[in-house]
C-alpha cells in the first residue's frame, strides 16, 4: 500500500498513528506530497487532499476515518469497539477531534492571510469551535483510555498535537488540566513520537 501524505496535516498523521497502533505501518510506503501541487495525488484523488491510500488492489482511498477502518479491517480490528456505547463514544471523539482539526487549519490559513482577504467572522468562527470542541473533550478527558486504545483516543492526541504545532504559544492546556495529564502520557508513545509534525 501506498499513503500519500502531508507532515503539517493532522489527518494524515492520524492514519500513521492508528496504522503504527494496529501494527500495519509495515505494509505501508509513505510518500510525501505538496498537496497543493501533486500531479499524481489529483489524478488519485479528485479532491487533492491528504491522506490518501492506494490499496494492493490499485484502488484508492481517501479521507482519514475512511482510511483508519479500511486498515483497522485488515489488522483484523482493535480500535473500533463493537456497536454500542464504547463505539459511539469513540466515533464521537473521533468526530469532534476532526472538527478541531478542520478548524484550525482553516483558522491558521486565514491568519497568514492580508487583512483584506481575512474575514474576521470567520476566523471568530473556527476560533470559537476549537475552544469548544476542547472544553468538550475536557469533560470527557477521565474517560480517554491510557493509550491510544480506540479510534476516539488516536484523533484527540492527533488534534492536540496538531494544537502544539500551530500554535505552541497558545495555552489550550489552561483550564484543561485531565487533558493536558492524559497528553502528556500518549504524546510519549512511539507512535506519536515517530510522526510528530514538521514545516515541510
């Protein structure tokens, strides 16, 4: 398999920590891209966007929770609880993890924008939805397993890292004391450690 990534995207960092959880990082050749340019991700992807995975089969998948299953199917599952409330709590964690991250990507691209392209509306917007995004994840923080044991655990470790990268003098641990003690732990784990974000 192939995955098409970005290292500044929270998405396809997420795929590389689910996949190192799950033990299939192995089957994976990572290939870096410039989404923005690419050639070759837009003829796969008719979005562009990073991840994207191209399976053994030649068929392509994109979009990371899409990409997270396929590759959860294949290791034979681990972290998708089966149906009930431990799995929607999950896909809840998961859902609100990536809404912070769509967030502040989209806040930081308008903040490295001229002032006559910004809309401050806007910025007001995505502002307000990653603070409320962490307050809600902050009430649930003493329910985060210890590791990274389900999909929901392995998207908020990834948002928050990607909170450190973009912003490292922004204090979104203020306040959030359980999930600044539970980051603290995963942040150390391997997975984690080995796709930490960097400027490309």
């Amino acid at each position: 398999m192939k995955l098409f990534y970005a290292p500044t995207s929270p998405f396809a960092r997420k795929v590389r920590v689910a996949a190192h959880e799950i033990e299939v990082g192995d089957r994976i050749e990572l290939v870096l891209v410039n989404p923005w340019s690419d050639a070759e991700l837009r003829s796969l992807n008719p979005l562009a966007k990073v991840p994207t995975l191209v399976r053994d089969d030649g068929q392509v998948l994109f979009e990371s929770a899409l990409i997270c299953e396929y590759l959860d199917h294949l290791a034979a599952g681990g972290l998708y609880p089966a149906p009930g409330e431990a799995r929607w709590s999950a896909l809840l964690r998961q859902g609100i993890a990536d809404g912070v991250n769509a967030a502040a990507g989209r806040l930081f691209a308008d903040e490295h924008r001229s002032s006559n392209e910004r809309s401050n509306g806007v910025m007001q917007r995505q502002a307000a939805a990653i603070e409320a995004g962490l307050d809600r994840l902050e009430r649930d923080a003493g329910t985060l397993s210890e590791g990274l044991a389900d999909i929901g655990a392995v998207s908020v470790a990834c948002a928050l890292g990607y909170l450190d990268f973009r912003w490292p003098d922004r204090a979104w641990r203020s306040g959030r004391n359980g999930l600044a003690r539970w980051f603290a732990v995963v942040g150390q784990r391997s997975s984690m450690v080995a796709t930490q974000h960097r400027s490309p």
